[in-house]
C-alpha cells in the first residue's frame, strides 16, 4: 500500500460569547396566551402585545419572551434600540446568546407558587416573580443601582421591589448568576448560580435573545449545515486515507 500523507483542514474555533444585558433598561409585562389553536403562533401573539403597549415600533426594539408548554402566559420583555450605544452592541452579531440577566435563571426555574427571586448584580436589583406554579414569571422589576451605591441602598431597593411584586410567601436572595458559552462544538450555556452550574441548549433558551428573531433562527440554521458538512468533510478525508 502507498503512503498516503493525509491532512486534515483545521477547524478554526470561532469566538464564542455571551452578552448579558441590564435588567432595568427593559420593560417587563406578562400576557396573557389563546394557544396556538384559538390566538395563532405564540411568537405572533407576542408581537400583536408588544405592538399594543410598546411606545416604539416592533422594528426599533430589541426583544424577547419567555414561555413554557400550556402555560398560558408569557413574560415579554423590550428595550428601545438606542438606550444601547454603537460600543455597547459591537460584538452582539457573532454572540451565542444576548438577554437580559433575569434570563439567566429563567430556563431551568420551576419555584412554588408566590416564590419572588432576588437577583442583585453590580448595576441594580431585579425581583423575579411567580404568581403561579408554571416556573413562568408573571411580573419582573429591576431598579438601578449607582457605582457608589452601599448595602443600605441595595436592602432598601430590595424592600421595594419585593413590596412592589406583592403576594410573595417565599423570598430566595439568589448567589451570583453567570452564564458563559458551552464548549467548542457544542451548542450549550453553562449557568452558574453559586458552585452550581447547569448545561442549557441554545435552542431551549433562544426565544429570550433580543437580536432579531428572523435573523437568529437562519444564522442557526446555517450553523446546524455548517457543522453537518463539516462532519462530512473529515468523514470523506478519513475514508479516503484508510482506502
């Protein structure tokens, strides 16, 4: 059998980023869902609620919802495109993942009834509240938070929100939430909330990304053919070096 030198292309590893957004620069609001049957696609019914209380067009904001099977409502959430500076979205185009940071905890939550989540980070302090058992938020508010802001601003803001959300039986002050990409080849998010950290699919989560939605379900569709021809390509290499 002749030698055969055979080299396979290198895979260049492309950056991969998660951007993780300010709470309190979106407004928050539960709505309620017809089902797909009675209301049309849950995504549609989204957008007829955004565009009835939003105080921009659909098209000059970034946003997002969450929602699980039969639940019945869906917490939607946007932000007028210019509250973020040129700076502050460079980089979002080849990201992984871009939503607020309450998103964070929402994908695997699944908290009792009248549960408020107190989520604080260096920017403010967001209450996450579940007025039922779905794991589904029926109201989220964030207040802001200044550089020089000590512990008596941060408990006093705390105060509020949990006062603002209103019926909480059961308050849970939540550690550090991180979230960070998966591993090369993999289309995860790791979620870290104290020395727990959770594998979450990219699909599972992506209805809460604000980039455009059109946009984001073709780039993944590219990435799924991408990664398929790829598969196909060293297969055909292994099996011409092994003939």
């Amino acid at each position: 059998m002749s030698k055969l030198s055979l080299k396979l292309p290198v895979l260049q590893a492309r950056p991969r980023d998660v951007v993780v957004l300010p709470d309190h620069r979106f407004f928050v609001r539960s709505i309620t869902l017809d089902g797909e049957t009675e209301g049309g696609p849950v995504r549609d019914q989204i957008e007829l609620a955004l565009e009835a209380v939003a105080p921009f067009p659909l098209g000059q904001m970034l946003w997002g919802y969450w929602t699980k099977p039969d639940c019945g409502h869906a917490l939607v959430f946007a932000a007028y495109r210019k509250r973020f500076t040129t700076e502050e979205m460079e980089g979002w185009g080849e990201a992984e993942w871009v939503a607020p940071h309450f998103g964070a905890v929402l994908a695997t939550a699944n908290p009792a009834a009248a549960t408020t989540w107190i989520l604080t980070t260096a920017d403010g302090v967001t209450a996450v509240h579940f007025g039922d058992d779905t794991g589904v938020p029926t109201e989220v508010r964030s207040v802001a938070l200044t550089a020089e802001a000590g512990d008596p601003e941060i408990a006093a803001a705390r105060e509020h929100l949990i006062k603002a959300c209103g019926g909480s039986k059961a308050v849970e002050d939540l550690a550090a939430v991180t979230v960070t990409a998966g591993e090369p080849g993999t289309d995860e998010l790791l979620i870290g909330r104290g020395d727990v950290v959770e594998k979450v699919e990219v699909d599972q989560v992506q209805p809460m990304d604000v980039r455009d939605h059109e946009e984001l379900t073709a780039r993944r569709r590219a990435r799924v053919r991408d990664m398929w021809l790829w598969r196909t390509l060293v297969a055909s290499l292994v099996a011409l070096g092994l003939a």
